[in-house]
C-alpha cells in the first residue's frame, strides 16, 4: 500500500515481497515494510 495523500514511499506486506516488487520499490525509491503481524513487523 503506497500512501499517495502525504507522498509517502512505502509498501506494506503481511507476507515476503516478490523479487519483481522489491525491484519495483527500488526503482521507486519506496520503503517495503513485510511481515506484518500484529503489532510488529520486519522493514
């Protein structure tokens, strides 16, 4: 999920990225947060 109200980069997944999604943030400059549990997450 990118939110595109404030422009800010960043794509949150309760599983693993796929190789072509960490490319895509990359070329985006975009922040992947994964692994979305609760009240925790891995960056």
């Amino acid at each position: 999920m990118k939110d595109k109200t404030e422009k800010i980069p960043i794509l949150i997944s309760r599983a693993a990225p796929t190789n072509l999604g960490v490319r895509l943030a990359n070329n985006l400059g975009a922040t992947i947060i994964r692994f979305i549990r609760g009240k925790g997450m891995k960056g």
